[in-house]
C-alpha cells in the first residue's frame, strides 16, 4: 500500500496564487472496498482499491474537472466528497472540519452546503413525486431554508432560476425531456443555497444540441451563485470548456493535476496524453497530420494494481524503475522552477512535455 | 452502387397515434466508402438502419413506402426466408451495447461459431476453429484459450471486438455499425475505430456508421446524412459539412460541441427541444429552432435541395440554404 505521501501533500497544498483560503482540502483520500470469503465467517481475502490516495484543493468559484476512464475511481471520490461513502483512510477538509470524521448533525449542516447532480436524468429523480416535491424536498430535511409557508414560491423561483416554467410545479418527471430532467436535478441541487456542487457526469446522458443548454446554464449559475464545481466527466471537450484545473485519475490515483491549460497544451503525464490524443476532433482536415497514441491492453484490475506506478503496463515508455517504485504526485524534477506551463503535477517518473491536441 | 435507400416511410402504431420516425430518407453507400448518418436521439436514424437490416419490429412498425435496393435487388420485395440469407452473410449489424447483445449463457465460441453453423452448414468442431481464427483477427489475446470462455469474463472493448468479428465472420459486403463506440472509454474507442477502419479496407466493406458524435465522423466518414426528424437534412462529403454546413441544424450542431483545443466562453445552444415524432411542426420540420425561420418555413416542407456549387455533390432541405452556407 502507499504511504502517505509527504511531498504530494505539501505539494498539493501550496495553494496557487490570488484565491484565498480552498473551500475543500482533500488529502490522501483512500477508498478500498473489501473482497470476503466465506460465508458464515467471513474472511477479507484482498480488496479494490477504488480510490488510493488522492489529494487536491477545491477554490470558492473555481470548478475543478476531474477526468479519468470508467473504473478509474472518480465516482468514488464524489462520494466520498460528499460522505456518502464513508473512506478508509484520508480526510476532507470543509472550511477546516474533516468531514470523513463527521456523523448525525454535524454531518447533516455539512451537507447543505456540499451538494450533488447526477448522471442519469432519468433513475435520479423519483417517478412518482411531482416536480415542486422533489425540489422541495430538501426543505423538509433543511427546515431552516424555508418556513413551510414558503416553500411553493421558493420552488416557482428555483424552477425560474433553470429556465423552466414555474407553472410546471405539479407535473411528474415523465413529462419531461432528458435535458429538462436535468435542469430539475441541478435546482434540486441548488434548493438549499449550497456552496460546492459535486456533478458526476451531468451531461452525457443528453443530446448534443442539449447537452450545450446544461452546460451553459451551469456557467451561468456558477457566476450568479458564486458556486464552486467538482465536475466530473469523461468527456474531455467538455471538462476542458467548463473547468479552471483538471485532475487526470487512473486506477484510484492522480496522475496530474494543473490549469485547464497545463493540462491540455503541456501535458507531461504519459497517460493524459495518450488519452488527449485518442479523443476524436471534429475536424476531418485534421485527419491526416494528427499524432496518434493509441493504448495496447486494457486497465488492470484495482484488486491487483501493479506494482510501482500503476500506468506502467500500458505505458510506451516504462522501464525498469516503474516497477520498482511509485511515482510521487509533484512538480517533475526537470521542471521545477521554471517559469514554464509544463512545471506542474505530474506522476511520472519520465515526465515530459508533448503537445498532442492538433491546433486549428 | 451497393445500398441505396430510396424514399422510406417508416411509422409506428402506438397507443398515443402514429409516430413517424422516418419519413422519405434517400442515402447510399458504395463499397469501400464510410457513409457516416448523424443524428440525435429519435431522428429516425437507427429506425432506417433496421429496415435496412430487416430487423424491424413489425408490428408496431410499418415500412409504408419506399426501396431498399442492395446490389440492385429491392428487399423489401423479398421473402423473410431469402432475407435471412443476406443477413448475416452479406449484410451485418454492430451493436452499441454488446452486453446485452452477445448471450450471456453460451461460450463466445459457440456464439461466434453459430454463424459458421448456420449459414455454411460447419461442423461443431471446424466453426470452432473459424471462431479463433476469427478472434484472432480482432486482435483478442490469448484467443484459443479464451474460445471457451463467457461473455462476462471479457472487457468492454474486447466484448465489442468479439461483436464486430461477429459481423466479420461471413466477409459481408456491408456492415451497419450503430453506435459501436458510444459505450467505451475514449482509448478503447481508438482502438475499435482503428480496428473496424483497417477490416473494411482489407474487405473493401462499405460500413454505415450510424453516430450522434461528431468527432469521430471526422475521424473516418467519407460523407455524411445529418437527419432531423426522419428525414435527411443535409447530404455532404465530409470535408464540406465542417468547413461549410449548408443547413442550420448542421450548423448548430457543430457550433454547440465543446473543442478540446480552445476553451470557449458561452457554447452555442440551439434553442428548444427535437420534435415530439406524434406531431412533426409542419413546413420545415426544424423551424421551431431555426435561426433563420421565416413564414415559409412554417408552411412549405423544403425539399432536399441539390446545392452542388463545387465539383462535389451535395444537398440540403433548407429554402434559404444559400444564406446558410454563405452567411
């Protein structure tokens, strides 16, 4: 298992420069779901190590993408961001309060303010409530927000506030369309005034035409509410439009992490770059001079991560040290302190720069 | 010419009234070419692809009008038992989900080998053989050792590789890939693609890729069918449709997707909802959300209009396409 990594941390933590305190402090969060044996006694005989050892500072106005393929963990750290997930070692820092440590009440007044939107418009909104129960709802566990009398009008303005008619307060989810199904999953999300929103793949269940109108709602909010964004997708146009700084997972790690730019233009992490490279551009003239780095072999199991740095099997440059040793999550040696885009985190040991994204 | 569809209506009964999900769509494909049909959820675009495939369920669907001519022969005019002879072995289909596709219950081998059983009348051992071979070629490791072996016990993208050697497994003329990526990650989508671009040069295949992602067209389209509504709204060579889209769904179309290389300020939204298939707008299908609607729009259904001013060919259902293309 990895240790806590000392310079990732210190690393991590050396907040960028102009954005005040982070809203959200994630340290070394760890999520291993146990693998039993046996039936009446049972026997933990290994387990998936889904999220292993991430860490990363979310800042008030800021979105943070995070990217990564299925599997990789991303969902994981959702929720565990949220404590839906209880982790197994790491902490989550609200405004100095781990949150991994909190129950009951405590938990609970976190929670208003860390709030979530889900993927599928269509199994997260329950059938059977209408429209103004299900956005009115967390105004019966969050009394405080809003005094009974006024949950109606609070409910009109919330739906007015995602661009849906206010009148639509009666119907059922089935009335409407996929992306209008998101609009009532975000004012759900937005009832109790949160400050962070976690999205988990919000838009990939939509349209592209539609998928546009959600995307630039959530822009619009963010300003309007001063909302800080998790956004997590694997879609990596679009994390690259909304986000200010991604952090590219792999198999429960951070592989890099830096400004949208950083990420997209200087990449140094073998893995941010195979993925940069196989996504398609809607370009067909760039067809012909477009580097290609396509990936042999699938992601190893997270039961039974390799040794060393977990990419190293799939990775063209791997030798005989990735093996051996884990990369640390920080500046690459050869980069730091330089005043160039590429000086940023990155978990290679042979961490290099490579602009793959073809230019237009 | 290897496919061409000629005018096909398509309607489903249901209890709400009568859907019409196609409605007059002409394409072809010849062999060798990519014919990439492109398209949002109920644009009538996977609907074409099985009547094509004569996969349709029938009832509710009803083909009303129309041809569907492979090799100059119309299929729509043939029995359900000469029919069965070109699927599989000279026409094929790629599904999205090839998990619920591939049965869950019987080895990938035999799945594989069935097809060799059936329509070559092989034995159990000989389409064994063939199933490796044919694994082999999709590039499926170890594959001998993993004929054997279930559908659950193989990964995303090799289960989507094991789908398309499927379609292989006859050498078909043509292969009608519907949606084939859209449930893999982004590095297993390069390989599938790489793997289903290199098969069809090697077989000189045509291959309908019937997609809602407008990144991979770019990737590997030849031309291209943008449908709205069950019908084609514009018909170019690809190069064409990005440089210069002559119909402004296109075009909002690709002015609403994010780009990897540039980060955007506010994303071009067309405005609206796709059209409700019980109660097309009349006129111009998409005038509800055309920028350019005027009252002609509303009245008049525009015609696939020929609006070749190059050597290439190509079309668009846009009365004031002219404006399109040069505004």
């Amino acid at each position: 298992m990895a240790d806590l990594n000392d310079e990732a941390v210190a690393a991590a933590l050396d907040a960028p420069v102009g954005r005040g305190e982070p809203i959200l402090q994630v340290r070394n969060l760890k999520k291993h779901f146990p693998l039993t044996q046996g039936i009446l006694f049972k026997k933990q005989v290994g387990a998936v190590k889904a999220v292993d050892g991430v860490s990363f500072d979310l800042y008030q106005g800021e979105t943070l993408g995070i990217v990564g393929e299925s599997g990789c963990g991303k969902s994981t750290v959702a929720k565990l961001l949220m404590n839906l997930e209880r982790a197994t070692a790491g902490e989550v820092f609200y405004k100095g309060q781990d949150i991994t440590k909190l129950s009951g009440r405590a938990l609970k007044a976190v929670r208003r303010n860390i709030q979530m939107v889900f993927q599928d418009p269509y199994t997260s909104l329950n059938p059977r409530m209408t429209v103004g129960d299900i956005i009115g709802e967390p105004f019966d566990i969050h009394s405080e927000v809003a005094p009974k009398g006024d949950r109606r009008r609070k409910v009109q303005e919330l739906l007015d506030v995602v661009g849906l008619n206010p009148e639509y307060i009666n119907r059922y989810p089935h009335q409407f369309s996929g992306g209008q199904r998101q609009r009532i999953g975000i004012a759900r999300g937005l009832a109790l005034n949160p400050e962070i929103i976690i999205c988990d793949e919000p838009v990939s269940a939509l349209d592209v035409s539609v998928q546009a109108q959600v995307i630039n709602l959530m822009g619009k909010l963010q300003d309007e509410f001063n909302l800080s964004y998790v956004f997590i997708a694997h879609d990596l146009s679009i994390v690259r439009h909304i986000s200010d700084r991604v952090g590219v997972m792999y198999l429960g790690k951070m592989a890099e992490i830096g400004t949208d730019e950083q990420i997209y233009e200087h990449p140094t992490h073998p893995y941010t770059q195979a993925l940069l490279s196989a996504v398609p551009v809607p370009d067909p003239e760039a067809r012909a001079h477009r580097e290609r780095i396509i990936l042999t072999g699938d992601v190893p199991s997270p039961a039974n991560p390799p040794s060393g740095c977990s990419f190293r099997t799939r990775c063209w440059k791997a030798q005989e040290k990735c093996s051996q040793e884990a990369p640390v999550l920080a500046i690459p040696e050869r980069f730091k302190g330089q005043d160039t885009p590429a000086a940023h985190f990155s978990a290679c040991h042979f961490a290099e720069e490579k602009n793959v994204v073809p230019a237009h | 010419m290897l496919l061409e569809v000629r005018d096909l209506h398509v309607e489903f009964h249901t209890r709400d009234g009568v859907a019409k999900a196609v409605n007059g769509v002409d394409y072809s494909v010849n062999a060798g070419e990519t014919l990439a049909v492109l398209g949002e959820s109920g644009s009538g675009k996977s609907v074409t692809a099985q009547a094509v495939m004569g996969i349709l369920d029938i009832p509710p669907g009803k083909i009303t009008q129309g041809e569907i001519l492979f090799q100059g022969q119309d299929l729509l005019k043939l029995k359900e038992e000469e029919r069965r002879k070109i699927r599989g072995a000279k026409m094929a289909m790629v599904f999205q989900d090839a998990l619920s596709s591939l049965n869950p219950v019987v080895s990938v081998g035999d799945q594989l080998g069935e097809m060799f059983q059936v329509h070559k009348g092989m034995s159990r051992k000989d389409s064994r053989a063939k199933a490796v071979e044919l694994m082999d070629r999709v590039r499926i490791p170890a594959a001998k050792e993993r004929v054997g072996q279930y559908p659950h016990q193989f990964s995303g993208g090799m289960r989507q590789r094991i789908m398309i050697a499927m379609a292989l497994a006859l050498e078909p003329e043509l292969i009608i890939a519907d949606e084939p990526t859209t449930a893999l990650d982004v590095t297993v989508q390069a390989q599938v693609m790489d793997l289903l671009a290199e098969l069809q040069r090697e077989l000189n295949m045509g291959l309908i890729l019937i997609t809602h992602d407008l990144g991979v067209v770019a990737d590997v389209a030849d031309k291209i069918a943008v449908m709205y509504a069950g019908r084609i709204v514009e018909r170019a060579p690809v190069h064409e449709i990005y440089k210069a889209p002559a119909h402004p769904y296109t075009k909002g179309l690709l002015e609403s997707i994010p780009r990897l290389d540039q980060k955007g300020q506010e994303l071009y939204a067309i405005k609206g909802l796709p059209p409700n298939l019980l109660a097309i707008p009349p006129g111009c299908a998409f005038n509800p959300r055309c920028p350019l609607a005027r009252d002609r729009c509303r009245t008049d259904v525009p015609p696939l209009y020929d609006v070749t001013e190059s050597p290439v060919k190509r079309a668009s259902a846009c009365h004031f396409w002219k404006e399109c293309l040069h505004g």
